[in-house]
C-alpha cells in the first residue's frame, strides 16, 4: 500500500521528512497597510513608492474583521508595516480601533505622513493600550541615509523620532 503524506505535516508530497514548527498560539499578528509609500527608495524589499497600489490599501472595514476575530482566538498585539502607513487615510481608524484592543506596532520612515497626522497621533495615547514605533533609520551618517532615502529624509526622521520621544512613545 502507498505511503500517504496528505495528513503528515511532518513529511513532504513524496515522503521526505521536512521541517516543521508546531505553533502553539498566534501571539501577533501583522497588517500589510499597502505599497503605497511618499518615498521611493531604490533598496526597498517592498518596491514601494508613491501611489503604489500592487497591494491594495487596508481598508478599516477589512482590518477590523481581522482584528475581531484575531482578539477571540487571543492575539497578543497587533503590528503595522507597508509601504507607508500614514499614506493610507484609513489608517489612523484602523490604529485607533486596534489600539483599543491590543498593544500595537507602527513601522515607520517616519517622515512627511506621520509629521503631518502627529496632532492625532498624539490622541492615540489616551487608548487602553500601548502604541510603540519603530522609524527606518539606514545609516547613522545623515548623508549616506539621505542617499537612499531622499534628501533631508534623516532630519525629519529623527524629529520624528524626538517628538515620538518627548510626547511618551517607544
């Protein structure tokens, strides 16, 4: 009788033993906002850019079925990347709604969209749980993060980074 594999997760289609992990439980989970990004940086692993769409934007309606059903099974927290995150004009009502349930994570350039929401960003503070950021910095020298990034990208970033700082974010 053949050897089945279609039940073993431990072996491949033609019986040959694979790696696996058996997860015990779904502590995070990831939100992919879109490809649209206000930068267009050549190293991108994303290839995003300005109005990018190969990935639709993350509409609310969308992200919170995802979040509800995520809290039932006990997902920890909740993180965000894109492209840019702040790009999307749905995503400040995403975060907010996250953020009443979960701790969450927003990566960052940390640039023109987030500088110019920070008045709301700052809102997002009074939700029950913690909203922590993590900012692209490439280099630490200015000039070689400007190359890949855009002229004065670093400065604002590291604004960013300060106002983040100062007004009680990580």
């Amino acid at each position: 009788m053949p050897h089945t594999t279609a039940n073993n997760r431990l072996l491949t289609p033609d019986g040959v033993k694979r790696g696996y992990i058996q997860a015990e439980k779904l502590t995070e989970l990831w939100f992919h906002t879109g490809t649209d990004c206000n930068l267009g940086c050549s190293f991108c692993y994303e290839d995003a850019k300005p109005g990018d769409r190969r990935i639709e934007l993350l509409t609310f309606v969308d992200a919170k079925q995802y979040i509800d059903e995520a809290v039932k099974i006990g997902v920890e927290r909740f993180s965000f990347t894109g492209g840019e995150p702040f790009v999307n004009k749905e995503f400040l009502k995403i975060l907010s709604y996250a953020l009443e349930h979960r701790p969450c994570l927003v990566l960052t350039n940390g640039t023109g969209p987030i500088r110019t929401k920070f008045d709301e960003v700052l809102q997002l503070k009074e939700k029950p749980n913690k909203l922590k950021f993590r900012i692209s910095i490439d280099h630490p020298d200015e000039k070689e993060h400007d190359n890949g990034r855009g002229k004065g990208s670093f400065a604002i970033a590291m604004e960013t980074l300060s106002l983040l700082h100062q007004n009680g974010f990580n």
